[in-house]
C-alpha cells in the first residue's frame, strides 16, 4: 500500500494496536500501523485473556494456535485464614487463557500483517502528531508525512499520542510495584485455573504459561528498599503465604535471576482522547494488576473505537463500561493489602460470603472479567460483605464501632476511581 494518506494511523503495534488496526480495517478503512521495535517483546505485560477478550480475538481473525494458549477455567482464591480455597468460575462457564505475551504480539502483528487494509512498519519511530498528520521514520532513514482521519495512540502507558493532546491530562499515580518470575517443572495447587493467595504483604497471582511454565506476580509496596535489600525482602516476606512447594519453587527462583519489575500505576479510563486523537489500552489508563484485566480491556478499547462514530462517544462508552470494574480492582488491592483490622474483618467477610453464594461468586468475576458494567452490581456486592462483617462485629459487643469501621470503607468506595488511592 503505497500512500500517504490514510483513514486511521495507529501507534504502537502491540495487542492493543494490532487489535485497533484489525478492527478499523474488516470494516474497510485504510490503516498505517507504526511500531518503533522490530521485534515483539518478551515482557511482564499482557499474559492473561479473559473470555470477552478471547471473543473478540475471534472477531478479529486472530490465529492464536501457534502461541498454543493455556486454557483456564477462572480462578481459585486462597485465604489466609486456613480455610479452603475459593473456586472462582469464569462467568456462563466460559474460558480464559494465558500465554506468552511475545507469542500473542507475535500472532496478532501477523494477522495485521496479513490485511490487505493494513499497512504495518515495522522499526517506524513516531516524532510528531499535529491535528491529522504523523511524522515517523523508520530506522535511520528519512522523516515521512501521513495524514490520516483518526489517529490512535495504542503506545501504552507512556503514550506519545497522549503527551502530545493539549491541555495535558492528569498523571497516573504510582500505587506499588509488581515483581515477575518464571517457575519451572512445578505444579499449581489446581491446574487449569489462576491463583490468586493472600497473606503475604500484597497479593500474590500464579497462572500456567505453558507445559513447563508458571508465571508468579507479586505485588510488593512501595518501600525505600533496593538491589538486594529489595530481593532479601521479596524472598522472606512472600514464600510463607504460598504453598510449600511453590515456596519453595520461588526463593529457588530468586537465587537465579532477578525477577522482572514493573511499576503499578492508577490512571482511570475516564479519558479516551479528543477531536481525531484516541487512545486505547494502557494509553488511555490503568488500573491495579490484580485482576487480569487489562489485556482484554485494550482488545475492548479497540472493537468499540473501530465502531464508534467519534471519539467523544467511544469516550463515553468506554468510560462508562470499565468504571465499576475500576472499583473493584482498587478495592482488591486495598482489602489484599491494608493490614489494619477493619480492613481484615472486611476481608474475612468477603471469604464467608463467597464461600457461602454462588450468585455472589458469579457476580464477583461478572465485574471482574469486565461482563458486568453496573456500579450498582459491585455496590450490591460490597453491602453484602459490609453487612455480614457488621453483624459479626455487634455479636462480638464492639457496638457503633464496628458499623463506623463499614462506612468508613463505603464512603471510601462511593468516590470516583481517580481518588481511590
């Protein structure tokens, strides 16, 4: 496709931007997608496909056989109150999968490759984005000029597209940091779901990435530790949460390699672009880890961009579709996370309540893997917990205070998702 005038220019080439680049094309426009790196990368990003995520993958055409995707039934929650685990469905008995994030890029740049719609540069370097034209050079050759009628920024967190929109929008928050590890020839506790285990001082999620591979994410404070006072931490703090072997499968792993780090930041979805710039995916925000969630999130952006007449509507949409489970993501942190007591005898709460209900069980990963759009739906939720935490309160003769305690924690979470830090 030689031109230099498009209907969209999309940059960053990764699964949101190949996702948008797909989407836009199958419906007949023109699209240049532009990627700085050659290669796809081989990072802590992007491994968890929830069943919403995976439908519309299939929508786009996207082959995913060769990345040989682990299917996962939900998730099994393990307490730290010595209880059993909590087995968690994916909701209308769907599948979720994991896989190599290097192997997903590299399944859906090839797909965009092959589009005849799609233009996809490779190498390409985005300099300038002026009202409808993008300056890009491939390598260390030449600028270029494209004029396109939307222009996407699918470039993450540190979105060029997003720097450039004018006034600035506010910058995310920085809330804890994620340490990621690759364990080999162990088993999980109960193969072909995500764990997720408490107790240890953040949440800690294992997943199968292949035959041989399991992915552990911890997620660890914000603390003025470094290097190897950081590791020594990591290494006392975490394995005693875990089963034993997995335990030990991580300390084994801290004495090879230093795992890998990403910084945990909170930018709510409530900003999706202006005018003829859009973002979509970690461009347009993020929220905590925890829930898996952000790969399907950006194949969602991307389906609904495509369809929408404008960005102000895809905006709105888009905003209004992530906002209760934005709540949920940072109440999970705050209740895996905050060791003081009302916060544990809500969290212990919430283990009786899903143990104890179904419809709550569904409820909880309806919202969690993005299928539950209603605030109320996570509102009807947490009175539930809040409820049960305050009755075992007044039987235990705390009186007011307990009731104090819940209330403190509702107004916490009637506040809109950017303040929820």
């Amino acid at each position: 496709m030689n031109t230099t005038s498009f209907d969209v220019a999309v940059v960053g080439a990764g699964p949101a931007g190949c996702a948008t680049a797909l989407a836009h094309a199958r419906l007949g426009r023109r699209v240049l997608l532009l990627e700085a790196a050659h290669r796809a990368p081989a990072r802590l990003a992007g491994e968890w496909l929830h069943p919403q995520g995976l439908d519309v993958l299939r929508r786009l055409g996207v082959d995913l056989a060769p990345a040989r995707p682990v299917t996962a039934h939900g998730f099994v929650l393990h307490p730290e109150d010595d209880g059993p685990p909590i087995t968690l469905p994916c909701p209308r008995d769907g599948r979720a999968a994991s896989l190599h994030h290097r192997d997903l890029v590299t399944a859906l740049r090839t797909a965009a490759g092959a589009h005849p719609g799609i233009s996809l540069a490779l190498g390409a370097r985005v300099t300038a984005v002026r009202d409808t034209t993008v300056t890009w050079a491939r390598d260390a050759g030449p600028e270029r000029h494209v004029r396109a009628h939307r222009i996407v920024g699918a470039d993450g967190q540190s979105s060029l597209v997003r720097r450039l929109l004018s006034p600035a929008p506010a910058p995310a928050t920085t809330i804890s940091r994620t340490a990621g590890l690759l364990l080999r020839g162990v088993a999980l506790p109960r193969e072909g779901y995500g764990h997720l285990f408490a107790g240890a001082p953040g949440p800690v999620v294992a997943y199968r990435l292949d035959a041989d591979t399991v992915r552990l994410i911890l997620d660890v404070p914000l603390l003025p530790l470094h290097g190897e006072r950081l590791l020594a931490y990591v290494r006392h703090a975490y394995p005693p949460a875990l089963p034993a072997p997995l335990g030990r499968a991580l300390r084994a792993a801290l004495d090879r390699a230093t795992p890998q780090w990403a910084v945990n930041r909170l930018r709510p979805r409530d900003f999706h672009g202006r005018g003829r710039h859009a973002l979509v995916g970690d461009a347009a925000g993020t929220c905590h880890p925890l829930t898996a969630s952000g790969l399907t999130i950006a194949l969602r952006d991307a389906e609904c961009l495509a369809r929408a007449r404008d960005v102000a509507a895809h905006s709105a949409r888009r905003a209004a579709a992530v906002r209760a489970h934005e709540h949920l993501a940072a109440a999970l942190h705050r209740l895996f996370c905050d060791p003081a007591r009302p916060t544990a005898d809500l969290r212990r709460g919430l283990y009786a309540v899903l143990r104890a209900s179904a419809s709550e069980r569904e409820r909880t990963m309806r919202v969690l893997c993005v299928e539950e759009h209603s605030t109320p739906a996570l509102t009807g939720a947490v009175l539930h917990v809040a409820a049960r935490t305050v009755r075992e309160r007044l039987a235990a003769g705390e009186g007011w205070r307990g009731i104090a305690d819940c209330a403190g924690w509702l107004r916490w979470m009637s506040r809109t998702p950017g303040s929820l830090i």
